[in-house]
C-alpha cells in the first residue's frame, strides 16, 4: 500500500497568534490553530493511500516512519525547518514532497530539497501527482491551476490532532483585488477572488462541529472584499450558527477597514457569529500607504472605522508595519499614538519585509537596498530591507521602544476600556470567573511583574462582569496579550520601563 507522512513543521520565530510559546510555558500541549493544509492535501489520496499526519508544534517527529513518501508544507517562518526535515529524510533513504506558500512563491530556495516540488494549488493536479507517485513515474515538479475551489473533497480531519487546537480553520475564498505592493497573497492566489458556495462552507463547518471545534478562523485573504456573495454568505451562516451558547460556532477572519462603510455587513458578521477580525492598518503614514498601494487606507479615516466596528461589536486585530521608504524616525512616535487612539487592544506590529516575487523584492533588490539571507525575519524585530531615511540601528531600537509602547499593560487595559464602553449592545449572558485554568496562571505569572499589570487584570476582571456577553473575547485578548508579552521576553527586548503610562517619549 503506497504511503504518505505529511508534516506541518514547526516555525523558527513563534508568530503573534500561535500561543505555543504561552502554551510551552505552562505546560499545555496545545496550538492556537489547526493547519488546514494538511488535512487538505490528505483528503486528496486515493482510498488505497496509507496517509499519516504530523503537526509538529504538537509532538516531535517520526523520522523512523516506514512512509514511502514525506510531504512539506509551510511558509516562509517555518523555511528553515523544511530545509532540515527533507534533507533529514533524504539521508534515510525517503523521497520528500515539498509544497505549499513556501515552495510556491520561492521554488528556487525549495528545489534542492525536493524529490518533487509541488508550486502552487493542488485541487487540479493532485489526481496526476497520486498517480504518478504510485505508479513511481513521479516528475521532479508539479505546477498547480487557478482551481474551483469547492470542487475538492472535505478535508481529512479525522486523521489531525484536533483535540489539542483551540481553533480550525476554513477557507471559503482564495485572492484579493487589492494589490498591495508587500504582498505576496496575490503572487501565490492571484487578484481574482475565487469562492466557494454557501453550502460547501456549511458542509465543512458541520465536519468541524462533529469534530468538537466551536472556533473557526475563516483563513481568506479578504472575506468580505466582494460584498454581493458576502451578505449570500453570511446570511447562510446566521442561519447556521442560529443555536444554543455551548453548541454555537465563536468565527473570526480577515478584512480590510472598507468593511466599516457596510453598515449592514458589519451586522451580519456579527449575527452570524464573526466577533474578532484581522485588518491590515499598516500606518497613519499616508505617504507610505499611497506608495504602497495599499490605496484602501488611505485617507480612509481609519480611527473612525474601527470605532465604527468596534460599535458593532467586532474586534478589530490591527496588522502594523514600520519601514517603509517614507518612514523616518518619528514614525515609532506616529504609530504609538495612531494606535493609543482606537479601541482595538490587540495589535501585531512588524518591521516590512519584501517577500520573494513581490513587486516591491523586485524593486529593492534592483537598488540594492535588500540584505541577502535575510526573507525569513528571524526576530519579530529583523528584516531583508536597508530602510532609506533612518540606520539600521535608528529602525531597530526604534521597533523595540514602540513594541513594548503598545504591549504596555497600562496602555492595553485603556484600550481595552476603549473596546467595552462602546462594543455593541449588551447581550444577556451568564456570569463566569474571568481567570481560571490558564488564564489564572498567566495572571498568576503577570501579577508578580508590577502595578501596570495588575491594572489590567484588574481591568479585564471588572469588564468581564459587567459584560459576561464579552468573556470569551476579553479571555482571547489576554491570552494573545500574554503571547506577544513572553515572545518579547524570550527575544530578551522586553523593558519595563518603556511601557509605563508615565515614561518618557522616544
Ligand atoms: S489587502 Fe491584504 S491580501 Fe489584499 S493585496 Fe493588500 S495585503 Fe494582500
């Protein structure tokens, strides 16, 4: 029986959203979200396929498999443990599979590692890839289509660990109109947003819900961008999720701030189940988001909009980036403040970086300006970009001031005010303790550090009782704060006293 060991690997710097490094800190062996590419990728194996499935941020790697095949995925932060894992099974005599954004968007860092390399998406060329892989005329590359996306079959939960994930995932859309110049989305999926149809999201979400799930990411790169399927959508999940708390489905996503001119849209997302999305900001920098094509924000009042969403009871997750060639040092500054003024207590800032087969690598790498071996930034402060109006030094130490600026405790519990004075209408719910399990020992661990953090336990305690229809957000807001708070300690630029109210500016 031909077989087949997919691995998700492990990533080299843990990102803002994957709570492994809370989850390795007490103990817990849990990810914050299920990989939906393998289970993908293994519903598309012939009934005669032995498939096993290994998620290593949940248990180490089998490399005595007697699999006849290894398959990799990833993206560019788990690049270098791909690199390891294949040459690893190579020396064992196993011939590696490598796809997924990584190897589609770099192929040529990918190919030396690979028996078959796999670019792009499999719905289409999976039968022949199989195929061959069993008759074992396999080609040394496979290149995928722009597929319907719905046509597929249901991914292989039932062979993922899926009792150690607080979140699936599903996606019910592929591309983005939009084309920003930093990303490399839309070199990979393409600017045509392909979708699928209500009842194949429901199909899924059903397989999701049998499998215990009550939190689902809806991992598409704009869910709402196009606003005619959108409402055919979401009106199909209100309806869906209509059901008893316990039993009903906590979704969030991705969105750009455009949402919030849709009032009715806005409504939806919530009735139906949405109530933490992801919005790429960037900057206040208006100059940097009209040269970064990013022409979505701009003059886009994005203060305002994210009051407006925050009103209808979604929150906003702000994506952050600083370096662009329009930034100079007062930057750090802007974004502090920029930041300080929404009601939006989550944010993930990040220096730019130029991804491979963007319009902005090309761009950099043509003036010189991109530091080799560096794509993959290797520190949540790190990039391959030399920044035009400040040093590289000035970029750095101006990242590690503005990082610990906005993951202040002092400064998250007033936004989260911010958030719970004016978040949607109040839903009667049951009371709960707002700290218990792991929240209570990351409490427990925050409450030795000081006064800003007692501020804000204090302030999630009192906003969880006066609002217990917020307790499971305000629990997801502790733990992410907690997340990006130890990944700073562990980076070792963590610095108390940047972060108090009353510190001085940069
Ligand atoms: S809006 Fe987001 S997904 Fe769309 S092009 Fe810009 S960065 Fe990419």
């Amino acid at each position: 029986m031909p077989s087949l060991y997919l691995i998700n690997p492990a990533e080299s710097v843990p990102g803002y959203f994957g709570l492994e490094v809370l989850g390795a800190w007490a103990g817990v062996q849990a990810v914050g979200m299920a990989d939906l590419v393998m289970p993908t990728v293994a519903a598309f194996a012939p009934a005669d396929w032995d498939v096993r499935l290994c998620e290593e941020r949940l248990g180490p790697v089998d490399f005595d498999t007697p699999a006849e095949f290894v398959g990799l995925t990833g993206k560019i932060t788990q690049r270098e443990r791909i690199c390891e894992l294949a040459t690893e099974f190579r020396r064992r005599g196993r011939k590696v599979i490598v796809g997924g954004s990584y190897a589609s968007l770099s192929p040529e860092e990918v190919r030396p590692y690979a028996d078959v390399l796999v670019i792009g998406e499999i719905e289409e060329i999976a039968a022949a890839l199989f195929s061959d892989l069993s008759s074992g005329r396999y080609k040394p590359e496979y290149r995928g289509t722009k597929p319907d996306i719905g046509a597929g079959p249901l991914p292989r939960w039932d062979l993922y660990p899926s009792g150690h994930a607080m979140t699936a995932q599903v996606q019910t859309s592929r591309g983005c109109p939009f084309e920003c110049e930093f990303c490399d989305v839309i070199q990979y999926l393409g600017r045509k947003q392909r979708w699928k149809e209500p009842e194949r999201v429901i199909a899924e979400l059903d397989l999701l819900h049998r499998h215990g799930y009550r939190s689902v990411f809806f991992a598409d790169d704009n869910l709402t961008v196009m606003r005619r399927r959108t409402r055919a959508l979401l009106e199909a999940l209100a309806s869906w999720n209509d059901r008893p708390e316990g039993e009903r489905m906590a979704f969030s996503t991705q969105v750009s701030i455009d949402v919030a001119r849709d009032a009715d849209i806005l409504d939806l997302l919530r009735e139906s189940g949405f109530a933490m999305t992801f919005i790429g900001l960037e900057t206040p920098n208006e100059e940097s988001l009209s040269h970064a094509g990013k022409r979505q924000n701009v003059k886009a009042d994005m203060i305002g909009r994210i009051k407006t969403i925050a009103e209808h009871g979604i929150l906003a997750f702000g994506g952050i980036v600083v370096g662009f060639d329009q930034d100079g040092p007062d930057i750090f500054e802007r974004q502090a403040a920029f930041i300080q003024a929404m009601p939006m207590p989550l944010v993930s800032p990040g220096l730019l970086v130029a991804p491979d087969a963007t319009p902005l690598h090309a761009r950099l790498a043509a003036a010189g300006r991109l530091i080799e071996g560096r794509q993959s930034a290797a520190s949540v402060v790190g990039t391959n970009i030399r920044p035009l109006l400040m040093s590289e030094e000035t970029m750095r130490n101006g990242m590690i001031w503005l990082l610990n600026r906005v993951f202040s405790a002092d400064l998250v519990a007033e936004r989260v005010a911010a958030f719970v004075d004016i978040c949607g209408d109040h839903k009667p719910s049951e009371r709960k303790p707002f700290f218990s399990g792991i929240t209570a020992a990351m409490a427990r661990r925050l409450a030795t550090k000081g006064r800003g953090e007692y501020g804000l336990i204090r302030v999630l305690d009192k906003a969880a009782h006066t609002r217990p229809d917020l307790w499971s957000l305000l629990t997801t807001v502790f733990l992410y704060y907690c997340q990006a708070r130890f990944m700073l300690e562990r980076e070792g630029i963590w610095d108390d006293a940047i972060g108090r109210r009353d510190a001085p500016v940069l």
